[in-house]
C-alpha cells in the first residue's frame, strides 16, 4: 500500500460543499414540485432558491481553480479501459480482482467515473442549469424577450435534470463504497490521501 | 434485548398521548380567552351614525330656514334640497343609481338593473313597486316612470345620517308617511317617517347609508353578494382592514370616490387589472381609482427578501383579492347560495303558507320563493378575469340542455390583461319561457290576481311578466338551471390571514380548477414522477444487490 | 453493541410512528356531508335522543368569535358539549380515577376545511379507557359517541341550540346529564 495525495483542500471543500448543497436542492426541489409535504412550500423555495445561489457561487470559484491549477483536464473522457472497467465491477469487484485502474495524481478518475461526469457536466448540468435559470426568472421572461418559453416545459426538464441527478447521487455515493475497503474512497475524500496498490 | 411487543406499544401510546397532550396544551390558552369574550362581548351594537359621528360639515342644515318645515313626502324634500343644490338631480340623473341602465362600452350589451334577468328575484320588470325600493327616487311603480323628474331624485337615502328612513318594498321607492304594520303580518307598527328631522341631519354618505340598499341586495340581509352585507356597518378589524370601525374607519366612498355623483367602481365593467401604479391625486385620465393599484402601488409588498419579491411578482397572474380576501362572507352573517324557483309553490294541507328554517336559523324554503342555500365564511370559486363580463339577456338564445350562464367573465390564462381572481358563484333554478327561447321574466309581487306571491300560479304570472317585456307568454315553461357570479372585493382580511403559497401550491390546492397555468406544488406531471421514481428506486436496488453480492463474497473469503 | 444499536433503532422507529400517528391514535376525525351549523345541531339532536343513557348538552362553543374578537380570522368551528351521569358517576365518585373529570365535559367538535367541506371531530374513548383502565365505561361512551355523529338524512334540519342549556355549571347550579 502506497498513500498519495489525491484531493487537494479546495477540491474537497468543493466536493462536500456542493454535495450538501445538491442533497438539499434534491429534498427541497421535490417538496417545490409537490412530492411531498416536509418543509412547507413557502421555506422549500426560499431555500431551494438560496441553495442554488450558493451553488452558482461555488461553481464560479470552482471553474476558476479548475483552469487556473489545469484540474479540468481530469475530465477530459477516454475510451480506454471502458470495458475491463465495466466487467470489473460487473464480476471482479466480487472476487478482489485487480482494479484495472490506477489512480495517480495527474489521473485521479478511472475512465468509467470520467464519463460519468462527463455526462453531469455536459447533459444533467447544463439541463439543471438552464431550466433552473429561466424558472428562477420566470418573471423577467417578457422581458428577455423569451415569453414563448412555457413554465410548464421548463419545469417538466427541470424535474427531468433533477430525477437523472437523484440517480447519480445513488450511484456516485455507493461506488464511493467500492474501494480496497469499503470507507477508503470516503476518507480519501475527506482527508485527501488515497491509499492505492502498487 | 428483548422488550414485549405489547409493552413497546403501550409506550408508543404513551408517546402519542403526551404529545396529543401538548398539542391541547398548545391549544388550551385560547379557552378561557374565548370563555371569557363570549361572556362580556355585548351583541351587535347598532350605533346610530348622528351620535357616533361629529359631522366636519361647514354647515350645519337644522339651521337653513328651508329645512324648518313639515314636509309630506320625499319629493318635497328634494325640493328644498333643490333650492340650494340646484344642479344635484341632474347629476343624479345621469347616473346608473338613477337610470337602472347602463351601456357596456367594450360589449355594447345594455345592462343595469332596468335590463338584467338575474337568478335571484329574476327581473325588475312588472316588479317595480317592489324593486323600487332601492332606487334613488320616488314613485317608479311601472314603465311609466317620468326619469326626467327632478324632485323624484331621492336625496335623503344617501344622505340620512340618522339611521331612520327607509324605503320599503310596495311603496314605489316612498318611505312610510302614514302608520304601518313591517313586517308584513308581525303586528309590529312602524311609525310615520319623521322627514323633518331627517332633512336636517342629513351629512355625508357612510356604510350605513349605502348599505341601506348594498347590503341587502338579493332581498336581505347578505343575500346576493357575501363579501357586502350589514356586519361590515361597524366591522371589527378581522372582517375588513380598511372598514375597521376602530382603526382605519373607512366610509365606501374612501375607495369609490365620487365626483358629481357619479360613484366610481362596478361590477357591470369591473377593472381587473391596472398596471400603472399608484393613482396620484390630480392624475387626468380615466382610472378607475376603486381599485387596490390606485392605493397601494405595483410593489404593494415592501421589498425585502426573496419570498417578499416573489409575493410582488405574482401580481402579473393573480388579482390582490385572490390571497387577501381567505373567505368571504366572514361577519356573522350566512349569504345564499343556491335558490331554486323550481320548488316553489308547496302549500301546506290547509293550503297555507311554508317556511322552513335551517340550523343557522336562515329561511331554507319558502311557499314564495322555493329552496335556498346558505353558507357562513365561504371559500371563493377562481376564475380568469379581464373585467369584460358578458351577459345573458332577455331574449338570448340559451341552450337548456346546460347550465344558462346569465354572465360570463372572459379572460384566460394565456391573456396578459387576466389575472385570477375570486368569485361567488350563484346557482338556481328559473322560469324559461319555451316557446320564446328566454329566460323568463314572472310577475311576482303585487295586490293583483296574477303576481306569484299572491296565487303561486306560474302561467300567470309568466304572461303578466312577459307582457310587460313586450312579448306574448307561449305558454309553456320550464325551470333552467343558471349561474350567475360576482367578484369578491370586499372583506378583506389583515394581512396576517392572506393566503398562505401552499393553500394554492398543493394537491387539490385552492386553484386546483384554474387550468392554463403551471403551478409548481400541485404534482401535476404524475407520468414524470412515476418513471423518474422508478428508475431512482430501481438504481437504489441495484446497488444494493451489488453491494449484497460484494457483502456475501467478502464473507465467504 | 448489536443490541443497544438495535434498541436504539427500535426506539427511534417508535418514536416516528408516535410522532406521525399520534393524531391518528388520539381522535378520530369523520367527514360530516351537512354544513358546520346543521352538522352541530343534528350531533345535538342526537345527544337529546339519548337522554335514556343519561346524556344532555351541556354547551355550545364557538372558539373561531373569541379569535375574530382578536383581529384574525379562523374558518367555522363549534364545540358540541355533552355529559352523561351515568357515565360521570362512577369515574367521580373514585379518588383515583376523579382525576377524569378532565375529560368532561364529553366535546365533539364540528369544523370548516379549507376546501369547503365539514370534519367531526372526536376525542377516542376507547383508547382513552384502555390507556388508563376505565374501559368499562369509556367503550360504552365511545359506543354513544358514534351514535352522536350518526345522521338520518330523512330528519330535517333542527335548530342550533347556542348557549349553555344545562346552565353554568361553575356557577354553583347542578349542571344537566353531570
């Protein structure tokens, strides 16, 4: 076992930043859209609301770092690997079969998790963003000059965004568990060292 | 650990109850409270408007020499009201208090009093004696009425002050000048109208005097409107902010100003939408300034935080009276809310007479009338609405096979002059006349053979009402089932009882019939959320199974 | 450690079903077709009916007046009060279990939902007996009570009977059916 320094601070205030504020846009979103009854309308939206702007912060920042350190090419996907990862966790994941990936500091995603996230970034994202956008201003439509638009529409792919969200949230939170041990991706998360295999 | 299901129960139950108990705690202070009002309330206090009011007038008329006289009737009155306001019957004349008529300008459809056939007393028409009651003026018994008559404008009704003129039906808009037994039958006697002293208090409009008829439209007391009726003479604060006889006191012509009698504000071509702010004094143009705008501005929320904004952005959907007014009809007064002429006519074995009352104490059916509804506090139906309202009128096709509405408010969702707003909506059943294809106009009271009231006989009363439209009765008719409605306006609630965004933004909310629009908290993309919490759920138990498996294998070694 | 985490567990589960149930296990709330006055009266009519099992009204209250007395408004509601000796007897005459005297009078309350329609609502006797082992009487009062908001459609619309026909009750004189 080899420990390396895979999240840097800011990376990691980041990641649990955003993961509280999308857990809570998650609960609250589904209360504006009449899942269920818990904080109220009134105090969903206005916190749903607030979330989201501290989300549109935080990405600011993010997107700085991300080009300033060069960290965005993390995301660059590849199609190498795609397969033995796929069959690793569809078999060798059961049997403590070699990982087929090896986590450094320059590739710190294995190419299943990069096209999963590139699928956030360039599908969910900008689906979430764009209709969250124009539901936030849904009183300046006329305005902007985009009163075609029907909320009706926007919020149906708002909800759509928010279901394949709530999805990935799932998933992303069980192969969090999918390390040499189950906690160690967590506390690499945490404290920024990851212990990899040699 | 092994605790006895019966027992975790019992401590279950426990819990339930101490928590119950503290719900009732929560709940119990008001008790005593309401013990303690209801004891030392006193009844409803009928304050008379000369005592409670010093009038701010420069003039004082028991001192004009003109008023220092025994006057017979009301006509000689308006005389010597003349004699100093010499152009105030003219004015009186030009409006709809006195003509009974007025010309939609957007619909060009001839409404008024004169003209409508509601579906409560129905018609004024072959009516007048009774109807007349509520008219500025004196001696309207037919269509023979002279309009052009100035000492036939009634002064006194709008400017009593006293509390003690009163028009009654079957006088032709006279008050009573002799002894007379009112109620009908009660062996109560009214004493003859003291006209002298009237004439010389008489002041500003107030509550009171426009109530005298407003308050009692639809043949009593809260009747036809639900958000106007006599608890809003001196109302307390939780029943209208802005007629709180403690706190703001506002008379009706704070917000329907007038201006040469002419009193602004109606529901023939209600103002459902200004977008131009506050009504500044001096402003030209036509405004209305009965409205909620003229006032309180675009932005009537101060600016503050998101959930502030967003209550001033709604205005571009909703009308204020929508959040502000919870339930109309709030006083302690029940207003009706279905009438049905179709039962009417039902006499008892001695062929006499029946009325029958509710639990609430409000007549449910009359001999005279038929079958009634009535309701306390009622929640308002919704409707989109531009301020054009379109009505039935007499000799209108209408097709019988649906419910006849007798008006129709336009406007819809995807219009940006609409906006929602609350309504009463009135249901009955009435004459129509088939073989002239209209909604039928009946005589119904009167010393005559054929008025209703008097011989509960249909066809009789038909043809005299009939012919006095002008048209011969066919002979034949049915009862319709009409709906008419009125925007609720009035009764407006503190601030702190205005709707709250989920009595609107839930299930089956308060909006649920509105249609057209979106409105986020109603669930109302069930397909989506089925699909999106299945495939969700679905993910959940995948991993589970995979995290199963990986468990299993782990423990196998 | 398995069972503590495990009690644990269980403690936190009954407390949810406490929490969410608690309203459901404490009274029960039915749908009325009438208004709230008729509803009132006709539960009224139906306590008057069984004077034979020692009950009578014992007063009428209308909380949402005191509220708008306030300034505020609150959608219709009354409290229909009723009190049977037989019932009360027994339950007062015992050191113990005077202490019960806090359920009494017997209140249905009749109240206006949001959407327009009516609820009654009654405290449940019969959990009440079984909790505190007075079931004997309070399962026969829970027998009554549902005979209480029992209507026959075919009876017209009696009276709202206001005030407090059995008199004060504080005020020294015997207070009707306790």
């Amino acid at each position: 076992m080899k420990r390396i320094y895979i999240f840097k601070r800011f990376e990691r205030f980041w990641h649990w930043s955003q993961a509280a504020l999308i857990i809570t846009m998650l609960v609250t979103g589904f209360e504006v859209h009449g899942s269920y009854d818990l904080l109220g309308f009134k105090t969903a939206v206005t916190t749903h609301t607030t979330a989201a702007w501290s989300l549109v912060w935080l990405w600011v920042f993010a997107i700085f770092w991300h080009f300033t350190t060069g960290e965005w090419k993390q995301y660059i996907p590849t199609t190498d690997k795609v397969a033995a990862m796929f069959r690793y966790y569809l078999t060798g994941i059961f049997t403590d079969a070699p990982h087929p990936f090896k986590q450094t500091r320059l590739s710190k995603h294995n190419p299943l998790q990069k096209l999963a996230y590139l699928f956030v970034l360039a599908v969910i994202n900008p689906l979430i963003w764009i209709t969250g956008w124009f539901y936030l201003f849904y009183n300046d439509w006329a305005a902007w000059g985009v009163d075609f638009l029907n909320l009706e529409y926007v919020a149906f792919f708002h909800v759509v965004a928010a279901f394949m969200m709530l999805i990935f949230v799932i998933a992303h939170i069980y192969l969090g568990t999918a390390g040499h041990t189950p906690t160690a991706h967590i506390k690499a998360m945490i404290t920024g060292w990851e212990e990899t295999e040699d | 650990m092994n605790i006895p299901a019966k027992k975790i129960y019992r401590g279950l139950l426990l819990i339930g109850c101490f928590l119950a108990s503290s719900v009732s705690a929560n709940v119990a202070p008001a008790e005593p409270a309401a013990a303690a009002a209801a004891s030392t309330a006193p009844a409803v206090v009928m304050v008379e408007e000369t005592e409670a009011r010093k009038s701010t007038s420069t003039a004082d008329h028991s001192k004009f020499e003109e008023l220092k006289k025994n006057f017979k009737n009301g006509p000689e009155v308006t005389k010597a009201c003349l004699t100093c306001h010499t152009e105030a019957a003219q004015q009186v004349h030009s409006t709809k208090h006195w003509t009974w008529e007025f010309l939609n300008p957007a619909t060009k459809q001839k409404l008024g009093k004169k003209n409508i056939i509601n579906n409560f007393c129905t018609s004024v028409t072959s009516n007048q004696t009774f109807c007349s009651a509520c008219h500025v003026g004196y001696g309207w018994s037919d269509d023979k009425f002279d309009f052009t008559s100035e000492n036939n404008v009634d002064c006194v009704v709008c400017h009593d002050t006293t509390g003690k003129y009163k028009k009654l039906p079957g006088l032709s808009g006279h008050p009573n000048y002799e002894v007379m037994e009112w109620p009908p039958h009660s062996g109560k006697f009214r004493e003859p109208t003291d006209l002298k002293t009237i004439a010389q208090k008489v002041g500003k409009t107030s509550r009171a005097t426009c109530g005298a008829c407003h308050f009692y439209g639809g043949g009593g007391d809260a009747v036809k409107h639900g958000d106007l009726d006599s608890s809003l003479k001196e109302p307390q604060k939780y029943l209208d902010v802005h007629m709180d006889a403690k706190g703001l006191d506002f008379s009706c012509g704070k917000c329907h100003l007038s201006d040469s009698h002419e009193v602004s504000g109606s529901r023939y071509a209600p103002t459902a939408v200004d977008d131009n702010g506050a009504l500044m004094r001096g402003d030209k143009g036509d405004r209305n300034p009965t409205t909620c705008v003229a006032c309180h501005g675009k932005a009537p929320h101060p600016p503050g935080t998101a959930a502030v904004e967003k209550l001033n952005s709604h205005t571009d959907k909703i009308a204020c009276q929508t959040c502000h007014i919870p339930a109309y009809a709030r006083g302690n007064k029940a207003t009706k809310m279905t009438w049905d002429w179709s039962t009417a006519g039902k006499l008892d074995e001695e062929g006499h007479r029946i009325q029958k009352r509710g639990s609430d104490g409000n007549v449910i059916y009359d001999s005279k009338k038929g079958d009634f509804t009535f309701e306390r506090y009622v929640i308002p139906e919704y409707v989109w609405f531009n301020g054009e309202v379109k009505f039935t009128l007499f000799g209108d096709k209408v097709d019988t096979n649906n419910v006849v509405k007798i008006n129709e408010f336009q406007g819809s969702a995807g219009d940006p002059d609409s906006r929602i707003w609350p309504v009463k909506t009135f249901r009955g059943k009435q004459p129509y006349d088939v073989g002239n294809e209209t909604l039928g106009v009946f005589h119904t009271a009167g010393g005559d053979d054929s008025a209703f009231w008097g011989n509960y006989d249909w066809d009789k009363a038909m043809a005299w009402g009939m012919k006095a439209m002008g048209v011969e009765y066919s002979g034949e008719m049915v009862f319709v089932e009409t709906e008419m409605s009125w925007p609720i306006t009035h009764m407006v609630a503190p601030k702190e009882d205005a709707l709250k965004c989920d009595q609107c933004h839930r299930e089956n909310g308060r909006l649920q019939n509105i249609g057209g629009v979106y409105m986020p908290g109603t669930n109302n993309t069930p397909m989506l959320d089925w699909l999106g919490y299945a495939a969700a759920l679905m993910a959940l138990i995948g991993v589970l199974i995979h995290g199963g498996i990986r468990y299993y294998m782990s423990k196998r070694g | 450690m398995k069972y503590i985490i495990g009690a644990l567990a269980m403690l936190v589960l009954v407390a949810v079903i406490a929490l969410t149930q608690a309203q459901n296990l404490m009274f029960n709330i039915t749908p009325s077709p009438y208004g709230v006055e008729e509803t009132a009266a006709r539960i009224q009519e139906n306590i008057q009916r069984m004077e034979g099992r020692g009950w009578a009204l014992s007063g009428l209250r209308n909380p949402a007046a005191a509220v708008a007395a306030s300034g505020s408004n609150v959608p219709p509601v009354l409290l229909v009060e009723a009190c049977s000796t037989k019932y009360s007897g027994p339950l007062l005459k015992i050191e113990n279990s005077r202490i019960y005297s806090i359920l009494m009078p017997c209140t249905i309350t009749v109240y206006k939902n949001d959407d327009g329609s009516t609820s009654i609502g009654t405290m449940n006797a019969g959990l009440m007996g079984w909790l505190f082992g007075i079931s004997d009487i309070m399962d026969e009062v829970f027998a009554d009570q549902q005979a209480f908001i029992t209507f026959d459609p075919s009876r017209p619309a009696p009276p709202l009977i206001k005030g407090r026909p059995g008199g004060g009750g504080g005020d020294g004189k015997p207070e009707a059916g306790c």
